[in-house]
C-alpha cells in the first residue's frame, strides 16, 4: 500500500493546491492529513485529488470543526481524533496531530504512527515502530516544503520536496 502523507496546512491554498498535483501524479491507495487544516476552504481544496483523504484534526481546527465535519460528510472524507488503519494481517497505521497523543498500544513491531503539529522532519523507529512527519508544507519559501509518501509493504517513507 502506497499513502500519501501531508499535515498543518494552515490555509495555504497554493501550496494544499501544489500538493493534490503532486499527490495526483502518483500512484496512490490514499492520502493522510495529520490535522491543522484551519479553515473549511482549504479542505475544500482537497476534493481535487483523485483518491481517497483521510485524517485526523488538529488543535487549530476545533473552531471551524462543525464546518469541517459537514465538507467531510459531503465530501466522503474520513476525519477522526485519531485514525487507525490496517495495513497488513498483523500491524496498523496510527495517525494523530500531536506526538503527545501516541498511546503506548500503538507501538509494535511493523507498526506505523503519523503525526504533524511540529512542523519538524521526524523518522524514526522507536520499540520497533515506524515514526514519520515529513515536516513544514506550508512554508513560503520554494523548495522548502515537504510532503510524504509511505510504502507499507517495504516499509520506507519518502520524502518530496516543493
């Protein structure tokens, strides 16, 4: 399985824009939000992919949260406090915004947890479990910003810069 990974978006709509063509341009099963989308226009925004978004919100969405919820039911967006997803017949993908929400249940050898909410490049394996945040996409300056790709099969995260 192939995902896409982007978070704290913080209504930039040319770089959320940049993104669903880059994500586009791939060959994906879906894509992850880790939260900090801010406003209901830059969810929006997302319905220009060709897969699935899925997510979870974000300490900066909890005022627009209503609004947000109605795009994903409209939209067929999934987004939850946090997002567990299987991924193989033993192991699990844990998405959440804050690193400080990881449970100690998400960790296990082969498993993957995503997060945002630093803004900060992180991947790492840690008790045997894959941590990844690519970083900052919502940056101004070019070539700076970050998205992620995750192979579960392999599993190895990439990172592509914008």
């Amino acid at each position: 399985m192939k995902i896409g990974l982007t978070g704290d978006t913080h209504n930039n709509l040319k770089n959320v824009a940049k993104i669903c063509d880059i994500f586009n341009s791939l060959d994906l099963d879906f894509v992850i939000h880790t939260g900090d989308i801010s406003l209901p226009k830059t969810l929006l925004l997302f319905d220009r992919l060709s897969v699935d978004l899925k997510g979870v919100f974000g300490n900066n969405d909890q005022q627009e949260k209503e609004e947000l919820l109605k795009i994903c039911k409209d939209k067929n967006f999934i987004f939850k406090e946090k997002l567990k997803i299987k991924i193989s017949k033993n192991n699990f993908l844990f998405a959440v915004h804050d690193p400080n929400d990881i449970e100690d249940t998400f960790y296990k050898a082969g498993n993957i947890i995503v997060h945002g909410h630093t803004h900060r490049f992180r991947n790492e394996v840690c008790k045997e479990t894959f941590i990844f945040n690519p970083g900052e996409c919502a940056g101004i300056m070019k070539g700076m910003n970050k998205i992620g790709v995750i192979d579960t099969v392999v599993p190895e995260m990439e990172i592509i810069s914008f």
